[in-house]
C-alpha cells in the first residue's frame, strides 16, 4: 500500500461487457437506483366491453332504420305490434300523408289505398281490370246473350280498416298491389255478374236494344243492389262510393253500362225488321197517296173535267211540262202529229186549241218559234 495520492477512475471506460459504475456518491444523494417509467394498463373486461358496446350499436342502427315510418298522400296504414319477442296486436290507423314517425322496432306497417279506385270490365285490351279482353254476360227475358262492358267507381272504408285487414287484406295480401288486385276481383266481378243477370232477365231484347231509358233504369238498379250485395258476401261496409270522406257517410258504389253488343245474328235481323219496317211504311204512304190521286179525279170529274186529263195536269204542276195560256178567239190551231210521220225527237206535240174559251196549251217551243 502506498501513500500517495488516490487516483480517481469515474471519468475512465468501463470494461468491455462490464456494467456502468454507479458513482457512491450519486447513489447516495438519491437514496434507491433509478427505475424507467411504465404507461398505465387498462384493465382486459373494459376494453372487451367497449367492443360489445360498440357491435351492439351498430346492430341497432338498422333496428331503428327499420322503425321510421310514413304514409303517402294516397295510401292508410295500419299499424301492429309483434317484432321478434312478443305477439302481434293492432297499435293504430295512421292517416294518409303523415310525415316521417317511429313505428316501433320490426313492426309492421301495412299500407291500402285511401283514393278513388276502379273496376273496369272491356273489351279493349290495356282497358280493363283483366290483360284480356273481357264482358260480362247476361240472358235476357227472350234467352238472348247480352254483353256489357262497364265500370264501377269506389273507396275502401277506412273507418272499418282494421276489420277488413285482419278479415281480408290479411288473407290475399290485399296491401300490396298484385293480392289488392286477385281481392277485388274475387268480390266485385261475382257480385256484378249476379245482379246485372237478374235485371236483364226482367226485359227482352229488344227493349233493352231499342231503349236508352231502360239501359239507364237497368244500370240505376244494379247500383243500388250492389253495395247491398257486397256487404252481404263480406260481411261488412268494406266499400263505399267516390264521395266517401272518413268519419261520414257511406255511400253506394257509382255503377256504369259502357256499352252493350249483341249476338250478330240478332243484330242482322233486328236490321232486316228494321227495314221491313221502312218498306211497309213505303207502301202505306205510297197507298195513301193513291188514294189521294183518286179522290183528286173523282174532284175533277165532278167539276166536268174529263178523268184522262189528270196526268197532264199532274204533270204540268210537278213542272216537267211548260205550257201556255191563249185568250180566246184567235182562230189558233196547233195540229199534232201524228206517229211516224216524222217528227223530230224531243219535239212537242201540236194541239188543236178551240177559240171558245182561254186554253192552257202544254208545249216545249216558244211563241215565235
């Protein structure tokens, strides 16, 4: 050991691989070794709930999508509860137009048709109810085919909504248009048929051809019976008339005959009679006027005018036959000709004229001629 002075080694390089030197007197101002700092840890079933809070969210997004509702201008709806859990049960009428609302999670909203709706039976395709060509056919009183084209105009009763979806809207899917359609026609067109053969069976054909006034009788009583007809198959006042507003009356569907065609045959001999008819008329106004010509020269005869006149008299007021009017006491003699004796055609004949009295003579030549 010697004593010197002691060498100080902190400012020289540690070993190779060795660790640092703590200087002692560093140490022992601080009081512990030095430690690196730690972010703080966030405890596992947090973070998972997180997670889940956030999956659940985005579940519901399209819940509640889902549940935002709202009723065109021209359509009701009707409301009913179920979803996934519980049971279905009506929740209310929402009112044509009603702007955007919350129906409830998954639950129905059923949409029918609040505006005026039509029945149309024709023969014109693109016209009518059906793609086809169509008419309803009916016998009359003689067992003659009549065809009618007609149309009837209506509303569905929105104040028996809910008895008429869970009755029949429910049982053709009336809400949406194609079982809208199969309902209609299953109960308009049987009614229709039934009531528009029992009033044509009351007239005959002609009658109901011929008659304007009755066309429009049998249409009136087929209007009113069929409304009748309807509630009694449905059971219910399900449709109404145009003019039916929600709250008021219900008034009878407006029924209307387009048109009628008959079986071909009919019409060709309602034509024939028709002009049967037109002869037999003829004939009756061209006797009448025989006997009108008779009582004309039996006029004549007893005024001394010789019966074999009346045709030249005829003639000369219908105009074929000009003539003249000499005075008396000329000593005026037109001479006619005898036949062959070469006169020209178109010639008028010579007439011997006495000077007895003023004589209307018939000729085609001027004085002077």
């Amino acid at each position: 050991m010697t004593n010197g002075p002691t060498q100080s080694y902190d400012n020289e390089p540690s070993p190779l691989g060795a660790a640092a030197t703590v200087p002692a007197g560093r140490q022992a101002r601080s009081g512990r070794p030095k430690r690196a700092r730690r972010m703080p840890s966030i405890p596992l079933g947090f973070g998972a709930g997180l997670v889940l809070v956030a999956i659940l969210l985005l579940g519901l997004v399209p819940a509640v999508a889902s549940g935002l509702k709202k009723t065109p201008r021209d359509r009701v709806g009707i409301s009913y509860g179920g979803g996934p859990i519980e049971g279905s049960h009506f929740q209310r009428v929402v009112q044509p137009g009603t702007g955007l609302f919350f129906n409830g999670f998954v639950d129905p909203l059923y949409l029918y048709p609040a505006d005026q709706r039509n029945y149309i039976v024709s023969k014109t395709v693109g016209q009518g109810a059906v793609a086809k060509p169509d008419s309803i056919v009916a016998p009359s009183l003689d067992r003659v085919q009549v065809e009618y084209q007609v149309a009837v105009y209506f509303k569905l009763n929105t104040d028996r909504l809910r008895d008429f979806h869970e009755q029949l809207g429910l049982r053709y899917s009336a809400y949406t248009d194609s079982g809208w359609d199969r309902l209609i026609q299953d109960t308009f067109r049987q009614q229709i048929e039934s009531t528009l053969q029992e009033q044509t069976r009351r007239y005959a054909v002609a009658d109901i051809f011929s008659s304007a006034a009755l066309l429009v009788q049998i249409q009136n009583e087929v209007q009113k019976t069929l409304s009748a007809r309807l509630q009694a198959a449905l059971g219910r006042q399900f449709f109404c008339g145009p003019t039916f507003r929600p709250g008021g009356p219900c008034p009878a569907l407006t029924f209307v005959v387009k048109r009628i065609d008959l079986p071909r045959s009919v019409v060709a001999a309602f034509e024939l009679n028709r002009t049967s008819q037109v002869q037999i008329a003829t004939k009756t106004n061209e006797v009448a006027q025989r006997q009108k010509e008779a009582e004309a020269i039996n006029a004549l005869t007893a005024a001394g005018v010789p019966a074999n006149l009346y045709p030249l008299i005829k003639a000369i007021e219908s105009g074929k036959i000009p003539f003249w009017v000499i005075p008396n006491n000329l000593g005026l003699t037109l001479t006619t000709p005898t036949p062959g004796s070469g006169s020209s055609p178109g010639e008028a004949p010579s007439v011997p004229v006495p000077t007895s009295s003023t004589t209307a003579v018939p000729t085609t030549t001027t004085p002077g001629g």
